[in-house]
C-alpha cells in the first residue's frame, strides 16, 4: 500500500472518531429520549470500531509494503524483481 493510501485511510479514520465523538457528545448533552440516545450510542460504537479497523488496515499495509509502486497497476518487489499488474 502506498504511504498516500495510507495517510487517506488514516485520515478517515481520525475523521470518523472525531464526528462520532462530537456527535455523542452533543446528544448526551441535549434534551432527547433515551431510545434515541441509545440508537445513536450504538452506532457511534459500531463506527469508531470500523475506525479501528481501517487505521489497522493502513498500518498492516505500510508495514507489508516492501517494494515500489511504479505507477497505478504495477507492483515490483526489491527484492525479487518480480512484478505483477
């Protein structure tokens, strides 16, 4: 995975903690009923997981990269020399 699709996963998962935070934050803090509090909460916790889950994904592929993107559809390892499109 190239360092720009890393910073772009990575980005969106900030993005996503940050709405959700904002959101719950103002929810709790405003005048509405506990079942729409609670639908919210859930939500909000299912989001920031998949958050996780893409930070995760970003960093496991920058860890792996081990090789050069030439342009769009070629990978060639530096090690091997092989390439794959």
């Amino acid at each position: 995975m190239s360092r720009r699709d890393a910073l772009i996963l990575r980005a969106a998962a900030i993005w996503t903690v940050w709405v959700w935070g904002t959101r719950i934050w103002n929810i709790w803090n405003d005048d509405h009923g506990f079942g729409f509090k609670a639908v919210h909460t859930v939500l909000a916790v299912v989001s920031v997981a998949f958050a996780v889950a893409i930070w995760r994904v970003a960093r496991r592929g920058r860890a792996g990269h081990s090789g050069e993107v030439h342009d769009a559809g070629t990978f060639q390892r530096s090690t091997t020399g092989a390439s794959r499109s």
